[in-house]
C-alpha cells in the first residue's frame, strides 16, 4: 500500500525450503517474481520512502538482494528500509554499503516495533526511526528479558494483559 508517498510492501522473502514436492523447487522464479514487482512499482511511481517487509535477508534470498541493490542505487534519492527476521535485533544503517538502504532485523516474537516514516528526514537514519518499547506503561523490551527457549519475563507489567506472566516457551509455540 501506498500512504502520502511511502510504500510499504510485503515480500515474501522465506528461508528455503526443501520439499520436492513444494514450491521450494521453483525458488529463483519465486525470488525473481518478488523484485519484479518491486521494479515495477519503484519505475511506476515518485515514492518519497519504501519499506519492504521481507522477513530473511539470508543467503539463499541473495538472487533477490542483488536486484535489491540495483534499484537502490538507480533510486538513491529514495530512502528504503528492508525490514526483516533474523532472530535477533540487528541495524544496519548502510545495508550492503549503500546509503539510502537501511535494514532492521527483528528479534524472535515479542518485542513490539512502532516505526516511524519521516520522508522529508535528511538520512535513512533521520527518515525512518522506530520504537521497540512494550507498548504497556512500563516499557520493558520483552525479548531481551529471557533467551531463546527458557525463562520468564523478569519485568512484566501488571497494566498489559498481553505480558502478564509472559513466557519464551508459550510464545513461542503459542501455548496458553
């Protein structure tokens, strides 16, 4: 969708799969046919910033990211965020050493992320700015409270429903 000149996108950029009997066999028409579209709508239309939400930007999407440079730098004066899942939080404000791409990863499940769009910011940096506070009163960051597979929420709030007696393990496999 497009709202007041920023696009946001979803691009289904999984890690691959192995099936033979799956899409997984037809992977690089797949990624092919995501920065097609991507292409299209940068050549289409005089976006002021993009976001494409794309979950992994590992190696086997690299067929995706090549073309995902290519038009970031045919479009340098466009700021774009690649905003991904790689199991822990990463920024990289100069995505693969270009200037107008910065790329988030986010970490596993639970910590919350208000990002902000300011197209006449001066800067990936200045133009896209986020949030990962709990949206609850007191603003504890959830996932680095507890690691990967184990463990309790040590500052839980009482005002959120949502982290009351929060757990890696229930939220992870959506256990009650």
């Amino acid at each position: 969708f497009v709202l007041k000149d920023v696009l946001v996108i979803g691009q289904g950029l999984p890690g691959e799969g192995w099936s033979d009997d799956h899409a997984w066999n037809l992977w690089n028409v797949y990624l092919d046919e995501n920065a097609n579209w991507m292409e299209k709508s940068f050549a289409e239309n005089e976006f002021k910033a993009v976001i494409i939400c794309g979950n992994s930007s590992k190696g086997w999407n690299e067929r995706y990211f090549l073309r995902l440079e290519e038009v970031a730098l045919q479009y340098s004066d466009v700021p774009i965020m690649f905003l991904g899942d790689e199991h822990d939080f990463v920024e990289e404000v100069e995505f693969r050493g270009i200037s107008n791409l910065h790329r988030i990863a986010l970490d596993d499940v639970v910590t919350p992320t208000l990002i902000t769009v300011d197209p006449y910011g001066k800067g990936t940096s200045n133009v896209f700015t986020y949030d990962r506070g709990c949206p609850c009163a007191g603003n504890h960051r959830p996932t680095e409270l507890f690691n990967y597979t184990s463990g309790v929420c040590v500052g839980v709030c009482d005002t959120n429903e949502l982290c009351r007696n929060e757990d890696a393990e229930s939220v992870l496999w959506g256990e009650e």
